[in-house]
C-alpha cells in the first residue's frame, strides 16, 4: 500500500488574515514576505506571521513622458516622466534596505488535510524558476503594441502620457478582463508579433559549479549527466513565543527560506539572432516563480531508491529592482566624506605607505597627452610604453572625480536641459536666506528680479558657494547660467527659460531644499493573527 504523501499550503497566518480555505487557490501558493532589517531570520522566528506589508512601491511600474502642466510651482514641474504601475510584484536588493522569505506549511495529503508536525524525516527546499519571454515580428507593430499598451496603463490611471517606445518584452498585464478587451482592440498589430515564454531551470555542474538557465522539456537540451537545478534550503519554523504552552501548534510544519535578489553568477546564453553572448544568472527583465519541493525517504529502501517529493503551486509571479531603482535607493542613506585638505597635507610630509589605488599600466597601453594644452584634439594623442605600476591615494582619486562631477554636472544640465537632476541633490544652505530667496519667488517675480544676497543663496542650494570666489567667477554663478539658459524647442528658437517662467524658476529652487525631505514613516506591518489552534485565555 503507498504511503500518504504531503502537499503544501500558503502559512496558516496568510490565511487567517485572506479568511481562506485550505481548498481555495490563493491558499495553495507559498507566501513572500518582506522585511526592513538585515536580522529578519530573529524577527521570523520569533513571529513570522510578523513583517512588513507590500506597499504601492512593491509593484512593478514603467516610466513614461508626460507634459508638465505650465501653471504649476511645485516640483512636479521639473518632471518630465511619470510611472504607471502593473499587478506584477517588484523585489528589491539588500542594498536597498529590503529582504525576502518564502513561508510554506506543509500537511498529510490525507482526508482533511492533517497537519505534518509530527513528520521528522521530510525536509523542504525551493528552487527558483524563471519565465522568458521573447517576441517576434517585424518593429512597426511591435512598437505600435508596446506603446499603446502603456498608454492604456497610463490612461486607467489618470496620466497624460506624451510619446513613448518602451520595450514590448518588459510589460506585464494580470488582469484578464483588461487583457482580453486590449487583445482585441489591437488584433492587426498583435497578428504581426510572435510571443514565446519559456519556462526555464537553473541547472549547475557538480564538478565545475558553473550554471546556466535550461528551457524544461526541450528534448534537444537535455540536463547533462554533471548536472542538477539548483536548490535552496529551508528551516522549518519554531512556535511564535506567544504560543510556547500550546500544545496544538507543536503539529503545525511550517518552513521558511530567504529569496536570492542578487546573484554575481553569469552563464552563456544566446541573443535572439543566435549569437553567443554572456548574461547574469538574475536580471531585472525576466520575470521569477517560486516552487517548494517536500521530500521524504523512500520508507522501505531509503539507501537505494531516491527519496520521494511532492511540489507546491508556484508563488505569485515577480521581477527584481535593479540596483539604482530610485524606488529602491531611497531606502538607504549613504554618507561620504571629502577627503580634509588639510589632513593630506599633513601627510604629504610623511613618507607613503603601501596601501592606496594601484594602477597597473599593460605593455603598449599607457595613453600620453599633455594635460597643460585642454581637451586633446583628435590624433594629439599617443599610446606610450606602459608596463608601469602607479600606487596613488585614495583620497586623491575621490577628490578629483568630485571636482569632475561638480565641474560636469552643470554642463550636462545645462546643455539637454535636464532640470529634473537638480531635484535629485541638495545642500544645506548656512543660513535662512534660501527660505527668503524661495518665497521671493513664489510670489511670481523673476529670476532677474533677484538682489545680491538672493543670489549668493541659490548658488549655495545649488552647491556652489560663489561668496569664496572674486572677478568675473563671481559673477557667474547659477542664476547668470539659469538667466541665459535657452530653450532649443520653444517657439521662437532659443526663447529664454528662465527669464519668462517664474513657476519653473521656483520649481527649480524649492526642488533643493533640504527642509523638504520626506523622512521615512514607519512601515505598515502585517497582522499577526491569533492562532486558531491556541485559544486565548481571557484574564479575570
């Protein structure tokens, strides 16, 4: 007679919370959980029915160009690109802050459902799979399809979308409705494409541990003989400590493992024209499942037959952020200091020592100009003898790229006319001056209507202390720059910007102010149910 087998639910918690049967659809998918610190594994242990809840930045969105409204002061001003989000979820890198668990409760495949407690001789891992899709056709309809399908996302949510030509393998549509209605308003052109998802398997070689993604059931890529998909483990769940005294949990199996959002492993693929090429093993375009396998010794002939398993449904569909989501970098704070002039100074009286940046130069590869004569024209340039090695500090390599940025980023500013990049960065003016200098602005007047002192304010919101300098580098600070900035597009051809457009004008300035920040609020948490199982006690 064979024995019971096991199957796998969403944890107990999840649905208590959904008030979902154990026979329900949405019960039989494991569950991911989020988490705002690098200790989670205390924190869900301790409670796992205890994390962060997903929020309207978990979800997968696209940018797409929008005209600013003219009228308006704010900093939307400055914004060129407005999201449109999807049903699709988004999981962020450590880096940013966020960390992720997969919870699955595993039960007897019995009549009603038992719960797997007493099993000491399972165990449970899950694999991550991937779905990759490609698309085929000629690039008119391709396009067409793409963007009138952002345009259909940005119009049910209320965006007045410009032109746009997103990338037709990047969009996610989940509900089916809205999916039907959009396939058939867009028949002709869906008739010219080709779309194919593969299901895909991480496979890595026992002796070489390299790995690559395998397309399942291609009979003409079969798994080699060195080969297994890889696993990742998971650890079953002690009681929550509120329910160290019942007993009734103890029957509970419930397993967690920590998701991989990053990997630095890469394999050999293939482009869609066939070429050869080399790809990371995690990226932001595919789109990831996750299944958890149960298995069990074979109960008569453990040592030579392979164990028995049972897999679970696969968890809701998601992608991964890339590492500058803006979504994402917000999360975390990241403080550098310059290097102290003076302290290097100081040490130039000493003698080096051996740490630093080395630079090693290969034979014939050393490029010779003369810095002394400005930007190298074409062909001044000569490729010297090299073989050299340069130890240099690495506070002077930081220096000079800081004095590049601040050099360079007013130029590329300036010359597309990139404003939106000014609300990226602030400084912390020394004194209350910039409050004045913005609600000068506010009241409608000029740029050129600015005085002295108003003047100096901006430039140091800006980041650039123009009271330090003299002669004509004084004079030429942000607001001379903003007064002759030129609009390439306007009609007439170069009209003045910021000489006609107060609103962008104090956009542009309040866009800086450090008092503006928004701190983090504290993240919702989701509820941590009473177990069923464990009736409360009310005291007397």
């Amino acid at each position: 007679m064979t024995t019971p087998g096991f199957v796998l639910r969403a944890p107990w918690y999840f649905r208590e919370r959904e008030r979902l049967d154990l026979r329900t659809p949405r019960s039989r998918r494991p569950q991911l959980q989020m988490y705002d610190s690098s200790t989670f594994g205390e924190q869900i242990t301790r409670d796992p029915a205890d994390s962060v809840k997903f929020g309207a930045d978990d979800v997968w969105s696209y940018p797409i160009p929008v005209v600013p409204d003219l009228t308006d002061k704010s900093r939307l001003r400055l914004a060129t690109s407005a999201l449109v989000t999807t049903n699709l979820r988004k999981l962020y890198q450590p880096m940013h802050q966020r960390f992720y668990a997969v919870v699955v409760e595993v039960f007897c495949d019995s009549p009603g459902l038992p719960r797997a407690g007493e099993h000491d001789d399972i165990g449970v891992e899950f694999r991550m799979r991937r779905m990759h899709t490609t698309v085929t056709g000629k690039r008119r309809p391709t396009r067409r399809v793409a963007t009138a399908l952002v345009a259909e996302l940005a119009k049910a949510q209320g965006r007045k979308i410009a032109d746009t030509d997103p990338d037709l393998r990047d969009l996610w549509w989940a509900d089916v409705a809205w999916r039907r209605r959009f396939e058939e308003d867009q028949k002709e052109q869906l008739a010219q494409l080709d779309a194919h998802t593969e299901y895909q398997q991480w496979l890595v070689a026992k002796k070489t541990g390299t790995g690559r993604w395998r397309t399942l059931d291609d009979d003409l890529d079969p798994v080699l003989e060195d080969e297994d998909e890889e696993m990742h483990p998971m650890w079953r769940l002690p009681q929550r400590d509120r329910d160290k005294n019942c007993d009734a949990a103890r029957t509970r199996s419930l397993w967690f493992g920590i998701v991989p959002t990053f990997s630095g492993d890469h394999w050999k693929g293939r482009t869609p024209r066939g070429e050869p090429t080399t790809e990371p093993k995690l990226d932001d375009h595919a789109i990831y499942e996750i299944e958890c396998v149960v298995s069990q010794p074979h109960p008569t002939r453990p040592t030579e037959c392979s164990p028995r398993t049972w897999v679970s449904t696969p968890t809701e569909p998601f992608r991964l952020a890339t590492h500058m989501d803006p979504d994402g970098t917000k999360n975390r704070t990241v403080t550098v200091t310059l290097p102290d002039l003076r302290n290097l100074a100081a040490r130039a009286g000493q003698k080096q020592g051996p740490g630093g940046v080395r630079v090693v130069t290969p034979p014939r590869s050393q490029m010779v100009f003369n810095p002394f004569n400005g930007v190298p024209k074409s062909g001044s340039g000569r490729i010297g003898a090299g073989d050299g090695i340069c130890t240099f500090a690495l506070e002077l390599f930081f220096l000079v790229a800081f004095f590049l940025f601040l050099m360079f980023l007013p130029i590329v500013v300036l010359a597309f006319q990139l404003w939106w990049m000014l609300a990226l960065r602030f400084c912390i003016p020394p004194s209350i001056g910039f409050a004045a200098t913005a609600d000068f602005l506010a009241t409608g007047k000029l740029i050129t209507d600015l005085d002295t002192g108003m003047k100096v304010e901006l430039d140091i919101a800006m980041g650039m202390d123009t009271s330090s300098l003299t002669g004509d580098d004084k004079t030429k600070g942000w607001t001379h720059q903003l007064t002759e900035a030129t609009d390439p597009l306007s009609t007439p051809p170069n009209k003045p910007v910021f000489k006609t457009d107060s609103n962008l004008t104090h956009a542009l300035v309040i866009a800086t102010d450090p008092t503006d920040a928004q701190p983090p609020a504290p993240l919702p948490r989701e509820k941590s149910p009473d177990d069923p199982l464990c009736p409360v006690t009310p005291r007397p």
